[in-house]
C-alpha cells in the first residue's frame, strides 16, 4: 500500500511523534508511506531527503510544502485575528497551497481538521480517513479569552497589545466552527481514545474506529541509579499559553500544598522560552527524549492536569517510568484506574489536585502500589501494536472498495 498523511507542520509535538511511528513500523512492514506537510521550520535538508530536525533518520518520505514568505504569513496572522472571516481565510489559503502537494496513494490520511478538508478535497485515496487526536473544537471556545497576562518584556508587551486589539477569543471562533464541520465529512474516522469516540458520536453521530496510540518504549524507562533530589520534584507539561493544559490549576494546586509543606518544587518542560508561571518553577527548554526519561526519573510525581485530553502520552510516559502519576480524567480513561497506576482527579479542581499530591506525599505505601502497577499498564501500549491494528484497518477498506 502507499499511505499517505497530511500534516499542518513537523514540530515535536504528540501528533507528530505518533504519525512519525506509525509511518516507520509501516515502511518496515514493506509498505511506502509519504508525509505531506507544510515547511514550517522544523524540518532540514539531508542526504536521506527532507526530514524533520528532531528525527533526521525517518525512513518516511516527506513533501515539503513551501508555506511562502514567512513576514507576509506573521502579517497575515496578525490580520487574521483581527478579522473573524480572515482567521478561515488564512487556513484555506494553505489548504490550497497543500492540495497540489498530496501524491495519488490508496490511503490518504488527515491528522489536523484543517487537513480533512485538503484530503477530501484533493480526491486523492482509494480510501479517506481521519485520523482523530483530539476534540479540536474545544481549542477554539470562548475561554481563550481567559489566558493569563504576558510577561512585562518588549515581546509580552507587543503580544498584549496584540490581544488588545485582536483578541483570540474573536479571531478564532470561526475556526472552532470549521473543526465541528470537519467531523462531517465523509471520511473514515479513527479515535485515539475512548474519550473522544464517545464525544463524535454524541456531537455528530458518527461512528469511528478506536485505535489506542503508545509511547516509545525505547526511551521511556526506569534508571534506578538516578539519584533523586532533596526536595520532592513534581514535573508537569508546561504549555503555559494552552489554557486547557490546565497548568494554572496545578498551579492554584501547589499554592494549597505550599502552605502545608515546604519541601516540594516544580519542574516544567516543554517549546516555550518565556512561560507564563505563578509559582517558583525551573523551566526544561526542548529536551530530548532522553533527557525526558531522566527528568521523569527524577521526579517524585508526574502531573497532567488538562482540562481535557485525548490519550494524553505523559501520564503513561511517567507510568513507564516507576513514577506515581496524578492525572485528571477526561481522555485517560483508556489506562487510567484511580488508585490502582495512578490517581484520578477532576479537571480544573486545584483543591482536588492538591490533595491527590499531599496524599502521595505523604503515603509511601500507596507511591510504591503506584510505581509498580504503571510498568504494568504502560507495557500494554506498544506502537506495533498500534501499527498492526492499524494496517489491518487500512487493508480492509481498501477490499471493501474493490468489491
């Protein structure tokens, strides 16, 4: 088979990194696999072709797509938030520039909702799907209107002036619009998560297929030897300015455990080079895969306190670890069991985190049930797993069509 992907761009992120392993297990199994994708910095020129920076090595075959130049696309955005229409006007401008991109393939497959669009529209693919990573409606609520304020930086400063006169919440509700049409294209649908089948199905009714996702075992593992410092390291996400990555609530969360003990700090990893925290933290700029592990490893407890997520990878990564998790429980609901491999909280509930760490703080007995139930859990994800089901999937459509 020639699968192809459509993606928005080739930064680090979840969505990359599971697209990335699903494309080498399927090259490996003898299957030629494309991504097409817009060329939005992170990707570099090697003797192997066009690959992403963090993954020079991939033996997927990549379609640059050149997004055009790069001030006219800062203005554009600019514009695009200032005027509601234009925020849809920016995304179907490189929906046009990608359609031309997308090679002939028997599998074409959309990853973002704006690419659902571009796959549909390029009638390119035997068979059309799309794979789900998320309810991407919710990244485009009236809440963004209540992120947190920039730092008092010239950059923080212009980004305020910015939501001053083009505020998010009115310049990107029409993309939250365009997401919900997105679910009613006639493609085949693939959920990641429980989570957010139910959620199409109740929204839209429409049936999808569950695919759980993995993590790369290969990196995520326990070190014993590392040596834990002395105050009880709390590592979490720090997507500061995605409201709904919730790190204002773990936040609010420690602010309720510092008055009680004074032994814990907070450790942040993530892209951002000024987060926006309100709290004592240290801050992990980009670290690889392999400082990741250590930094799990080293901490006292992983934290994921989203308001919503969709088979979210830290929570497992940390289970992998050893490290006792606390985790909220929209979109876990796949691995996650409360006080079996790691303790569920509601969302946007501070109180509740905070005494979920307490109880972990203080309970040996219950870390340790932890740490040694979340190995137990996370080896049931593997991305040859993922890739199989996957294949199969890919393979019956495909002799569906041909009867």
């Amino acid at each position: 088979m020639h699968i192809n992907y459509v993606m928005w761009g080739l930064g680090r992120t979840g969505g990359s990194v599971t697209f990335m392993e699903i494309g080498k297990r399927l090259v490996k199994k003898g299957h030629r696999v494309t991504l097409t994708a817009f060329d939005d910095g992170y990707g570099v020129v090697t003797t192997k072709g066009y690959k992403p920076g963090w993954d020079k090595d991939s033996p997927i075959e990549f379609i640059a797509v050149n997004m055009g130049n790069r001030y006219r696309l800062m203005l554009d955005y600019a514009v695009s938030r200032t005027f509601n229409p234009r925020a849809v006007a920016y995304e179907w401008e490189k929906l046009y520039k990608i359609i031309p991109h997308i090679p002939e393939c028997d599998i074409n497959v959309s990853t973002f909702f704006m690419s659902t669009f571009a796959v549909y529209l390029s009638r390119k693919g035997k068979a059309q799907f799309y794979h789900m990573q998320h309810y991407e409606p919710l990244f485009y609520s009236d809440e963004l209107a209540a992120q947190p304020s920039f730092p008092l930086t010239p950059k923080g400063l212009a980004q305020r002036l910015l939501e001053k006169i083009a505020p998010t919440s009115v310049g990107e509700l029409s993309l939250g619009k365009l997401a919900e049409i997105s679910y009613g294209l006639p493609l085949n649908k693939i959920a990641n998560s429980k989570w957010l089948q139910k959620t199409v199905k109740e929204k839209h009714g429409m049936e999808s297929n569950l695919i759980n996702h993995a993590i790369r075992s290969e990196f995520f593992h326990p070190v014993p030897e590392i040596t834990k410092p002395p105050k009880k390291r709390i590592l979490c996400l720090g997507k500061t300015r995605l409201f709904w990555k919730g790190v204002g609530t773990l936040v609010d969360a420690l602010k309720i455990v510092a008055k009680e003990r004074d032994d814990i700090e907070l450790v942040l990893y993530g892209s951002e080079t000024r987060p926006i925290v309100d709290f004592p933290c240290k801050y992990v700029l980009s670290p690889s895969f392999e400082e990741l592990n250590k930094l799990y490893c080293s901490s006292a407890m992983v934290v994921c306190p989203s308001w919503y997520e969709s088979f979210p990878a830290p929570p497992l990564e940390g289970m992998t670890c050893g490290i006792p998790v606390v985790t909220t429980s929209i979109g876990v609901e796949d691995y996650a069991r409360d006080g079996e491999n790691c303790l569920v909280v509601p969302p946007r509930n501070p109180e509740a985190m905070a005494n979920a760490i307490m109880r972990l703080l203080s309970d040996e007995g219950l870390g340790r049930k932890l740490s040694e139930n979340g190995p137990k859990t996370a080896s049931q994800f593997s991305w040859d797993k993922t890739t199989d089901k996957l294949e199969q999937l890919f393979k019956d459509f495909l002799s569906r069509n041909r009867e």
